[in-house]
C-alpha cells in the first residue's frame, strides 16, 4: 500500500496541511468542574494528538442552553477562554493546527443539562426514544421565535470571536448528527411556515447566516461545516438529502469556505420511514454528488481506514480524512501510518465519555510499546 498521498500537503483555504490524517471531532466530556474550563488533561490529550493534518476539537457549546452533554469544554464566558488558550498554545507548540467545532444541541439536549433552560428547536418535536447520556426521554422543545433565532446567531459569532481569541487556526460548525443546524435544515424536525422553514433554500438559512458570521470572524479561509446528509443520528431525516444537500453545497461554494466534512452515513440498517431509498444502492455516492459543486477541500468522515483513505483520495472522491476511533486509541496515529506500524484498534468503548485519565490519556505510543 503506498501511503505517499496521505503525506502530500494540502491547502485548505488560508491554511497548508502537511498531511491528510486529520482528527475527527470526538466528544470526550473530560471537564471535571461545572465550569467547564478545559483542563490539564484536556491540554495533554491534544497536544499528543498535534501531528495530525489539522485537529477538529470535540463540540463546544456557545451557550449554557447549547449544552448536550456533561463535561463539555465550553467557549461561551473568558474563564473557558483562557482555558483553550493553554491547550491551543500546547498543539502549536508542537508544530500542530487546530480547529475549534462550534455547536448548539437544540433539542438533542434535556433542561437538566442546562441548569434547567427550556430546550430550544425549530418546531416543537421531541426526538424519539431516550437521550444518549441523560438516559431518560428526550422532551418537547420550545419553537424558536425569530427574534430566539437572531440570539442563537449572534452566540454562534460571539463563540468565534472568542475561539478567535484563544488562538484557534479556524474553525468548523457542527451542521450535522441532528444538532440544531441540522434541525433547522431537514424536514423531518424543521415544520415552521415562516422564513425559515419549508422550502430548502428557507431550511438552509440559519446554516448560511451562521457560516456568514464565521466567515466575518475569521475569514472564509479559515471556516468549515460538517453535514450528514444521510444521518439518521438523534432521530433526523428528510425527505429529499439530495435536494437539500445539493442547494447547501451549491450555496457554501459560493461563500467559498475552506473546507466541508462529510459524514458518510450511507448504511440501510438504519433508515426510518421519512420517505429515504430503502437500499444502499438507491443512495448516490455522497462525494460523486458534491464533488463537482464544491471547489474547496472535501473531507470523509465515518470508520475510514488509513487504506480506505488512500483509495478514496487516489480516485478524487475527497481530498482528506477526519479519522475518529483510530485517533482516541493511537494518539501517535500518523507516526504509525508513516512507519507501517500496527495500529491499536482495542479502543475502550466504556470510557469514551467518563472522567479521568483512563481511556483519555492511557493509550501508549509505538515507541513506548517497543520498550
């Protein structure tokens, strides 16, 4: 297997990526304090991670009322600043890039995870079944008022320009896994009759006006999306991606951002009945769809192989892989993939979103191993 390409530099809008391992987003929860200021273990874990092309940070909530999760590093008040400052220091240090993912749960959040706010969404539809981490039902959220969605995008620039601030090379807005760009962007969960529901060019507003405010931040160069088209994650669907994602993409070429991530979710097992293919092969290649629409740097998100990456990026499908998995249990992963070392593929599942250093910062180095 010839690895050459993996290490071919890239340009991704403003900034050259030396290689084309990049490290997906991976929610952690690894803030110890209520706070949630990003702490020393949190600086460490990244900064071991440094070598990858550009390094994607788990979610971070612009808000007290866009958390989803406990122990998310947040980037709405100065003391998490300053703390992202330490852990942004620490990866240049090292020589890395690192980009900040910007979010908002809407619905897929319950009160109890923020300090008892009312969750808000485009319409009021809960999701179906139980919370990821809450581990009971999800609720009905609160339909946002225009002026509720104007507050939301002034969060999303105000977590920029503190991203800004604490030194973030970019940074990427989490459009995907039914999050609250993703909710305002399919059908399934977006029922409003006003401006920002309905047509496709209306469900794509608030993702186009939150881009804009990233993009006066810092710069198109320096901006990217993530989008699961097909994602079926905390109950999302709609009744034509194509349709959708097409305008969306169309749409982001014309801002020229940097980058977009595409989860490729394709996998039938999963589908709900909300109109969908009912097999793969009634589901067109994501990246043969987006690839001649969109002129910036593509990336493949979703179980990629270092040898499924060179595969994909020697056909012209996508120019770079986020790796998630293989990231968390190989902290030295592009060192591996260099050398033709054996990969570590026993992550532990159990502590993905614990506390603590075990599964965090436990995962030894090849060159450790060797010892």
């Amino acid at each position: 297997m010839d690895q050459s390409i993996l290490f071919k530099p890239l340009k991704m809008g403003d900034v050259e990526l030396p290689n084309r391992i990049c490290m997906a987003a991976l929610t952690r929860q690894r803030c110890e304090s209520k706070d949630l200021v990003p702490n020393d273990i949190i600086k460490e874990y990244y900064g071991l991670r440094a070598e990858a092309g550009f390094i994607l940070t788990e979610c971070v909530p612009i808000s007290q009322r866009s958390l989803a999760f406990p122990g998310e590093p947040g980037m709405f008040t100065k003391e998490q600043v300053e703390g992202w400052k330490k852990v942004v220091e620490n990866v240049h240090s090292k020589g890395g890039r690192i980009y900040a993912q910007v979010w908002h749960a809407g619905r897929a959040s319950l009160s109890t995870l923020q300090d008892g706010l009312e969750i808000w969404a485009p319409s009021p539809i809960k999701i179906r079944g139980i919370h990821r981490r809450g581990l009971i039902e999800h609720e009905v959220p609160h339909e946002m008022t225009i002026e509720e969605i104007h507050e939301v995008i002034k969060q999303f620039r105000q977590a920029a320009e503190n991203c800004k601030e604490a030194g973030f090379d970019g940074v990427q807005l989490h459009g995907a896994h039914g999050y609250i760009i993703d909710q305002f962007l399919r059908d399934s969960s977006n029922k409003r009759t006003d401006e920002y529901g309905g047509s496709v060019e209306n469900r794509s507003k608030l993702c186009l006006q939150v881009i804009d405010e990233l993009i006066s931040v810092f710069g198109r160069g320096r901006v990217g999306i993530k989008i699961s088209p097909v994602g079926r994650l905390n109950d999302q669907c709609d009744s034509d991606p194509l349709k959708l994602y097409t305008h969306l993409v169309k749409e982001l070429e014309i801002k020229k951002i940097a980058f977009i991530e595409v989860k490729d979710d394709n996998d039938p097992a999963n589908l709900f009945d909300f109109g969908y293919p009912s097999s793969k092969e009634q589901i067109p290649d994501l990246f043969e769809v987006f690839r001649p629409l969109f002129s910036g740097i593509l990336l493949a998100n979703n179980q990629y192989t270092p040898a499924t990456a060179i595969e994909g990026i020697e056909k012209g499908r996508f120019d770079a892989v986020t790796f998630g998995r293989l990231f968390i249990s190989n902290p030295d992963l592009v060192d591996r993939v260099r050398n033709g070392y054996e990969l570590n593929t026993k992550w532990d599942i159990d502590t993905f979103y614990t506390k603590g250093i075990k599964g965090y910062l436990d995962y030894p180095l090849y060159s450790q191993i060797q010892k």
